[in-house]
C-alpha cells in the first residue's frame, strides 16, 4: 500500500485552477449557512435540507425527514464514533454539513468549499508575491479545515456533479441515497462509493416484481436527471434482456415542468390504457403531482403504480392522495428503524441542539408555530413556540427511510480511517504526523476493503465499482380495512439477487385478491392462435382456428387430418364419425317398403302365369320374354336391399353387378318384343313373308345378346378395379365441422353409378322410340299400347330422377338422399312395368276367367301374318 509520502497529489493546470479557485470563493461565500464540527479529522456532508427554490430562488421549502433527519444522522453516528474507545482511539472526526437545497448546481457551489483547503496549499507559494494597494500585505485569515471525505450527496444528479470535482482533489465519497447505474462507471466516478446498492440491482428487482405480477405491457415514467433517465435505461435494458416484457411508452418530466405538464403525462399514459403498470423513477415532487393529475382525470384506481425507491415507503409523495396510490407496489433498500436515532433525535431540543443552524427552522415547522413574531398578520395567527414542545409527543414522528445509510456512510468512513489509522500509526493514539495529510487514494483503498455488521446488523461492504451489495424490502400501500389490517404500506416480499413476492398478501381496489392485468392484449381462449402485431412482440390479435383447423401451439393452426375434425373448442382433433343408410334409418323405409310390395306383387305375377302358362292370355303376351322381363322386374326391386345393405367387397361387387343387370333384362326384353311387332307389322304391309328372327328361341338370343352387353362390361370392371368399401370424408365434410360425417360407401362415384345405368338408359330410349313407332298397329293387337304407356311413363321417372340426383350432390344428406331416390326411382319404374303389361293380364286370369279363351276374329289385312306366327305364341289376345 502506498505511503502518504509517496502519494501523487492531483495536478491542476492554471486555467483549471483559476476557475475552480472562484467557484470555490462563491462557494464559500454561499456556504456560511452550514454546521461545523471540530476535529481531528474532518467529514463534509452534503445533505437536501431544503427543496428546491422557485422564481430564482434557490432554496425553498424546509424538508423536514429528507434533510434534518438525514444530517441529524450523521451528527448522532459521530458523536457514536467520538465516544467509541474501540474505533479510531484519540481521534475526534469533526464535520461540514451543507444544504444542496435538491439543485445540483447550488449543490456544486456548496461542494466547493471542501476543496478550499487543497487550493489554500497551492496558493501560499504565491502569497508573497501578493500586496495590496499601498504595498499592505494580505489579511491573513485561518486556513480552512482540510475534508478527508464527503457523505453524501442523496439525489443521483447532485451526487454526479459534486463527484465530478471530489475526484480532481482526490476526495472520497461515500452516498446514503444516490442510485443512478452510472455512478458504476469506476473509470469516470472512481472515489464514489455508495451504502445503498445501484438502480442497476432495483430496476432488476422491478422487472422480476412485473413479470411475477403476470404483467408484460407497461409505460416508464421518469424524473429528467440521471436517476430517473438511468434507471428507466436500466429496467428497459434488463426487460428487454429478459424478454416477455414491452415497455408501452417512455415519458420523461422536464427539470422545470410547465403548468399543464403532468397533466399531459395522464394524457399520453391513456394513449395506451391496456399498460396500467407504470414504472415511475421520478423524485418525491414529481411522484406527488402525478398522482394529483390521476385524481383530477378522475382515473383513480386505473393505473397501477410501481415505484422505485425514491418513493418507497414515504407518506409526503401520497398525503391527501391515498385513494390514488391504494395498490401501489414500492421498492426499498432493505432497512431497519435505528432505536438509538429515534431515542436521540426525540430529545432533541433548542437548548440541546444549536449546532444544527437549521434546527429552529425544523422546530417551527414540525409544531406550527413561530419563534420570533415579526408582527405580521399571518403571523399573529400562528402561536408562538414555546421551546417546551417535545417530538414525538407534540408532534408526528416517523424516521426517514435513510437514517440507516446515513450512519453506515459515517461508519464506513471511521472504520477505513482506523484500518489505515492502525497501518500508519500502529500503536499510538491520537494522529500521527502521517495521518495528518491523509492521502484520499489510499483512504479510497481502505474504504473499499471496509466489512462490518452496520447499523441494523446488516454487512456493509462495497464491490470493485464501490457499489453496496442489493437487498430490498417490497411494499405496498393498501387501503384501511378493518377486516384486513390497517393500511398504509404493507411489507409484501423482499428482493436478494432473486424475488420472494407474497402474492398472497397483496390487496388491490376492486377485487382485492385478483391481480389486475397489464397486457396489450389478452390471452387468446382455447382454439385461438395469436396474431402477432408487427414490431410489438407483447401485441397480438386473437384469431380463431375456424373450419377444421385446430390449435397447434399459441401461434399456430394447422387443419385437421382428412378423417378428423376439430374438438369443440379447436384444440384437437377426434375422428369424424362414419355413417351410412341402415336398415332402420327413415330414409330407408320407402324403399324398402316398395321393394317388398313390388317383389310380393311379381312373385305373385310370376307364379300366377307359370300356372296358367297355356291359357291364351299368357301364350299372347309371349311366355319366354315375359318370364325374362318379369325377371328383371324382380331384380330392379332386389337391387333396393343391396342398396340398403352395410357395404362391403361381396355387397360392392353385387351392386355394380345387379343395378344395371335388372334394368337392362328389362328393356331388352321390352325393346325384342316392340321391335318384333313393329317389324311383323311393317313386313306385313309389303308381303306375307314373316320377318326374320321373331320365333320364341330367335327373342331369347337378341334378349340376351342385349343383356350380355351389360354384363361382359360390369365383369371387366370387376376385373379392373375389385370392388371394396370405402369412407368418404369429403361428401358430407359441410362447413360446421360438428356436423361432418364420413360416408361408408362402395367405391362408386356418381358418374360410375350413373354409367351402370347408361347402358340400360340407352335400352329404354330405344325402346320407347320403338313404341312410338308401334302405336299404330291395329287395337287387336293390344300389348303394344301398354308397352307405349310403359316407356312414356318410365322416360317421365328418370327424367325426374336425373336432377335430384344430382342437384343434391352438395347436400349434408346425399347420401340418403341419393340412394332413396335412386331406389324409389328404380321401384317405380319396375311398377310401372309390372303395372301397366301384367297387372290387367293377372286381374283377367284370377277373376275372370271366362275371358281367357281364344277368339278367332283377325281381320283380312292380318290373316296371313297370323298364319305365320310360330307355334306355341298367338299376338291377337282375348278380348
């Protein structure tokens, strides 16, 4: 460690000293308002016992816990050294106190007087040169008491300013208040050192407080200066380090705000109303004014304050404005109430406290009265003290949040002076001639190795930056209940490097147990993805996972599998459910209820002709083409119960197979019997040769070859494409995903289906071409017209069938709508048939039986075609 002797003295060049040397005459000038002690050893103290002055002036109101209490501090933790055999064993440290009245250029003035001694000693080199007019040397005045160290200042803008000039002159300085990060920077404020920890370590302690709070949208507020613009630099740079957190707006309260000013504030702080947290570093006036523009815009109760230490636990910044600051979480560096100060400072009197020039000033404004009358009116109406008042018993006594560091501050100073005491001068007491001209580096040295349990039983020390370790208490001010406890500030957690929040204990206006929100934007419910607002990253919009997409993650919707739909609440996905036309389903009665009739009505048509298969009436209507054409009409009904039937490869199979299979027997056998009359009679008009191919055996074969069409296809695509059953997500996939439903089918499209009827579709235009051409064969032969009536009416059903088909192919219930109509279409047509060429046939055979005999009445024009018929089919029937 460096000896006093070897120690380099700081080195002021002659412009710089100049300068400094008026400011310091100014300073001293303004300086004759401050408290001396003496000493050995002297302290300077910078204390705000004024606030700051307006219209020029540059001190104003008293501050009665900010400044006496604080500079009553450090007097009550020197007269504790002074009488401490242990420390500093015959030295007496005396003290400078100085008002900075909360101005830091004021502050700077003041500041100056406790370098007069280092300029004195650089002066007296000259001082013989010095004479005054007349050739009269100098009145010599005694020298000004050199300052070792310097506690204080409190605000972080004063303490900047002084340490500026502190370190030109090698001074220590040791804060009680001053938080500002950039009194951190050791290359720039390398002799200031602090007892309270940086806002560095409290805007961390405030980000944790927030985003315990489940806030992440908030507005700053700040005092200009640096402790407001670097603690809100602080809190936006760990914020944003952190993530999670968006600061809304960042406002800034001018040095000297305009009327109007904080009343603008409110205005730009509702520009976002969603960031109710509000971050304030300002100072107690500012905290104060804002709050009473709140009030006035009758938002009490809106925003939520968390204020940093300035604010703390301090009733001046809320008095009269509880209601505004109900719910207001504050920070504190972690401190006790010091018995010893209270017993101290409630026994201070006039009589017993006349080194503190600002005492008297303090006594009249703690008990409302006046110590001298100066016979004015405002005066008369305020008593006269009496000396007689006692604190604390006359008046209201809280101590000031300070105290504490205050006398940590003079403790630290005392325990590096004895360290460096014993290392100087070991084993004597009193000073020695070393410690006489105390060096301020090698006192900076020893006041950064200090380590002692402080005032409240709390360690003190300071780190590489001269900075005290962080610890805060947290509190918030809540409402007077008296269910609940009494109100005002309420301990709620503490803060050590990480947080311990009570949530429990926080009460809010309101719901009192709900912690109220601060968020741009709400958390999105189930099945809503967030919608990020550009450049905002705590901003999103909500947008609902509509349709079949459902929620992924918080940002994200993506669309459900094909045989999925979404839950109810778009969260996931649950399979879709399967459907198809069962045997007990509505839609499925109609035709199975034709299907059974039309079956029971052709068995019985059947076994009726089978009967009488040589009378007459059955021989005329053509046996073999009749039993073919009543077995198609069979087989169109049957197809109802394969429609009907669960899907599978055999029902698949059988369906492509007998759909167009009956149909076409049917209209093969119609098309064989109508073109044979058309042809016997149209051969009949030119000649009595028979056509061609019109013998029962010749019908069979072009019925067949007909039929064979139909069937070879249906096989090859058998062959090509095996049948299977198959799930249609898509045919009933409607735009309510609860009423979506997957379709078990065969794997037949409509245009598949429609082709297995084509063919037979083709058969039936034919055929009815064929009628048409036929309906003027003599009425004798009567199976002509029937088949005419039957094509017209069939062409009417499947001209009608074709657009419901497939109008309702976008229908939630195609499916069954579908499948009815195709069934009932196909029954109906098989009716018509049965109906129209066997119905009457079947009435004459049961009932009336007389009827069917042969009546031999053809006329002329017919005889010889008669004569050809080939045996075993006669064409006129009984009438």
């Amino acid at each position: 460690m460096a000896r006093p002797g070897s120690a380099r003295e700081p080195r002021l060049h002659p412009p710089l000293l100049v300068l400094v040397l008026v400011l310091a005459q100014a300073g001293a000038a303004g300086a004759a308002g401050s408290v001396r002690l003496a000493g050995g050893l002297t302290l300077g103290g910078l204390f705000p016992v004024h606030a700051r002055g307006a219209a020029g002036r540059a001190c104003g109101q008293l501050k009665k816990e900010q400044g006496v209490h604080r500079l009553e501090a450090m007097l009550y933790a020197l007269d504790r050294v002074n009488a401490d055999p242990e420390l500093l064993p015959g030295v007496r440290l005396g003290a400078r106190l100085l008002d900075t009245c909360s101005r830091d250029t004021y502050a700077l003035e003041q500041a100056l007087s406790f370098v007069q001694a280092l300029i004195r000693r650089r002066g007296d080199s000259d001082e013989g040169a010095v004479r005054c007019p007349g050739g009269v040397p100098p009145l010599r005045t005694a020298p000004p008491e050199r300052v070792v160290a310097v506690v204080g200042a409190s605000a972080s803008s004063v303490s900047i300013m002084v340490a500026n000039v502190l370190r030109l002159f090698a001074i220590p300085q040791i804060s009680y208040a001053s938080t500002a990060p950039e009194l951190s920077d050791s290359t720039r404020y390398d002799f200031f050192s602090r007892v309270v920890p940086p806002d560095s370590y409290q805007a961390q302690a405030m980000v944790d407080i927030v985003r315990a709070l489940g806030w992440n949208y908030v507005s700053t507020l700040a005092s200009e200066g640096n402790y407001g613009e670097s603690g809100v630099e602080a809190f936006v740079q760990i914020s944003r380090e952190a993530g999670g957190l968006c600061i809304a707006q960042s406002i800034k309260i001018p040095r000297e705000p305009k009327p109007g000013e904080f009343n603008k504030v409110i205005k730009r702080l509702m520009e976002t109303p969603n960031a109710r947290g509000i971050i304030i570093f300002a100072n107690e006036d500012d905290i104060r004014r804002v709050l009473e523009a709140a009030s006035q815009a009758n938002l009490t109760g809106h925003f939520l304050w968390v204020g940093s230490d300035s604010w703390g636990a301090k009733t001046s910044p809320i008095l009269n404005l509880e209601d505004v600051a109900v719910g207001a979480i504050t920070i504190l560096p972690k401190r006790a109430s010091i018995d010893g100060f209270d017993q101290y400072f409630m026994t201070r009197s006039l009589e017993n406290n006349r080194r503190n020039i600002w005492f008297a000033e303090f006594w009249e404004e703690n008990f409302n009265c006046k110590l001298i009358s100066s016979g004015t009116q405002s005066d008369d109406a305020t008593r006269k003290c009496t000396g007689e008042e006692r604190i604390g018993r006359d008046s209201t006594y809280e101590q000031e949040g300070k105290v504490q560091f205050v006398i940590d501050a003079v403790y630290a100073i005392a325990h590096a002076l004895h360290s460096m005491h014993q290392a100087l001068c070991p084993g004597l007491t009193g000073l020695c001639p070393a410690m006489e001209t105390t060096d301020g580096r090698m006192l900076l040295q020893y006041i950064r190795a200090v380590r002692f349990n402080g005032s409240a039983g709390t360690p003190v020390m300071f780190n590489e930056n001269g900075d005290a370790p962080g610890r805060y208490d947290i509190f918030q001010y809540q409402a007077a209940n008296g269910s609940a406890g009494s109100g005002g500030y309420q301990a709620v957690g503490q803060w050590a490097e990480t947080l311990r929040l009570d949530v429990e204990a926080l009460q809010w206006s309101g719901e009192p147990r709900e912690v109220p929100a601060s968020q741009c934007s709400l958390p999105c419910g189930p099945g809503e993805r967030k919608k990020m607002v550009k450049g905002v990253p705590c901003c999103w919009h909500c947008e609902p996972c509509d349709g079949y997409r459902f929620q992924v993650d918080e940002f994200t919707c993506e669309a459900c599998p094909g045989d999925m739909r979404p839950t109810r609440n778009h969260t996931g996905c649950r399979p879709t459910p399967v459907v198809r036309l069962s045997w007990s389903s509505p839609w499925a009665a109609p035709p199975l209820l034709l299907a059974v009739l039309g079956s029971m009505a052709t068995t019985t048509v059947v076994a009726t002709f089978v009967r009488h298969n040589n009378t007459p009436i059955v021989r005329a209507s053509g046996r073999e083409l009749s039993y073919v054409l009543l077995t198609g009409i069979f087989l169109i009904y049957a197809i109802t119960f394969l429609m009907v039937a669960e899907p599978g490869a055999a029902v698949c199979a059988a369906r492509r197979l007998f759909l167009g299979l009956g149909t076409t027997l049917s209209y093969s056998a119609l098309l064989t019997k109508t073109n044979r009359i058309y042809r016997i009679f149209e051969q009949g008009k030119r000649s009595v040769t028979p056509p061609p191919f019109i013998s029962p055996t010749s019908q069979l074969a072009i019925t067949f070859s007909l039929t064979s069409v139909q069937v070879v296809g249906v096989m090859a695509w058998l062959g090509a494409q095996p049948p299977h059953s198959v799930i249609d997500y898509e045919e009933q996939r409607t735009v309510d995903p609860e009423q979506a439903r997957g379709v078990l089918k065969c794997d037949m499209s409509d245009l598949s289906l429609i082709g297995c009827l084509g063919y037979s579709l083709l058969l039936m235009v034919t055929c009815t071409v064929y009628a048409i051409k036929a309906r003027g064969v003599p009425e004798t032969f009567n199976e002509a017209k029937p088949i005419g009536f039957t094509m017209y009416t069939t062409c009417i059903i499947w001209l009608a069938f074709v657009p419901i088909f497939f109008g309702t192919a976008q229908s939630a219930e195609k499916i069954y709508i579908q499948t009815t109509t195709l069934t009932v279409s196909l029954s109906l047509s098989a009716s018509v048939s049965l109906g129209m060429l066997y119905v009457p046939k079947t009435y004459v055979i049961l009932f009336h039986p007389e009827q069917n005999v042969q009546k031999r009445k053809r006329s002329l024009k017919a005889t010889s075609t008669v004569t050809a018929t080939p045996k075993g089919e006669d064409t006129e029937a009984p009438k």
